[in-house]
C-alpha cells in the first residue's frame, strides 16, 4: 500500500514519520494495531503528525513506558515524528461558530478536541506540557488576542507543570 502510495504522490511519501522500508518493502511502521490513532493537525487542518494510544498491555518497552507514542520509523532510518501542536478542527465551513479572538491552551490532544466541540473555544494542545515553546508560533498565527491557559491543576504538586505554568505566562 505504501508503495502505491509513494507511485501516486511521489517520494515526499518517504519523509512521512511511520513510513519506513523494511526488507527493501516500503511499509508503515506500527507497534500495535490495537490502538487509537489520534490526529495531530496544524492551523490550517492538515495533519502533520499521529499519536498513537495502545488498548492493550505490552511486553514491548516502547509501548510500558509511556501510554502514548509518536508514530514514526526514525528507528529504521525513516522520518522523525517530532513533537508537533495540536489543533482541533474548527473551520469546517464559512459558518463556523469559532473565533481565533479566544484560544485557549492545554496538554493533549484528546483534550483540546473535546473542550472545543464542548465549550465553542479553539483550544490547542502542547505536545506535552513542557512543550509549550511549540504553542507561541501557533497562536501567531492563529492571531489570538486573548490566550487562556488550561493546564493540569497539579501545578501546586507538580514542578513541571509550574514551571511550564510560569513559563507561558511570562512569554504571553
């Protein structure tokens, strides 16, 4: 199928993370089939990037170590996934109920879905809260002028989360 993929559109197939060749077979690379496959899109809806949550416990590292995984074939010489933001889908038509007057940010992708299907915010997620450098050009872009902040309330327990808290604060 990748290769199909690759006579269709060309070699920019091969730059994409989870494309990789095996074998001399152009294949996608994926740790598990039985997982949830979250999109991770850019301002302009296109998607740049897959997280991948497994459903399942793995005897496999890559899977016990964290309950979500980039997908990506940088282990067998393919592309890197990277650490990209997120935002939800929110100009599905001309009369779309979201502004980019009021964004607000979080961690997660699943989560800023939700909260902006929910609330009629566009709400953008960091790649991790630690991560939220990546936000700052996306709200430029984005032409925010007035930025929420919604990290985890843990920050009072957990320093990461301060500091990513302060962080973002002081860059705003």
């Amino acid at each position: 199928m990748v290769s199909e993929l690759i006579k269709l559109y060309g070699e920019e197939v091969k730059r994409v993370p989870g494309v990789a060749e095996i074998d001399g077979l152009w294949t996608l690379v994926v740790y598990d089939w039985d997982s949830i496959w979250i999109p991770v899109r850019d301002a302009r809806e296109r998607i740049l990037n897959v997280k991948v949550r497994s459903m399942r416990e793995s005897k496999d590292n890559r899977l016990q170590n964290s309950r979500y995984l980039w997908l990506s074939s940088s282990s067998y010489g393919g592309a890197s996934s990277g650490s990209t933001p997120h935002v939800p889908l929110w100009r599905r038509n001309s009369k779309s109920p979201y502004t980019t007057d009021v964004v607000r940010i979080t961690e997660g992708e699943k989560k800023a879905d939700i909260a902006t299907t929910l609330s009629g915010i566009l709400t953008i997620a960091a790649p991790g809260v630690t991560n939220w450098q990546t936000l700052l050009p996306v709200l430029e872009e984005l032409k925010a002028k007035t930025v929420k902040i919604a990290f985890d309330s843990d920050a009072r327990k957990n320093s990461s989360v301060a500091k990513a808290l302060s962080g973002v604060v002081e860059a705003l």
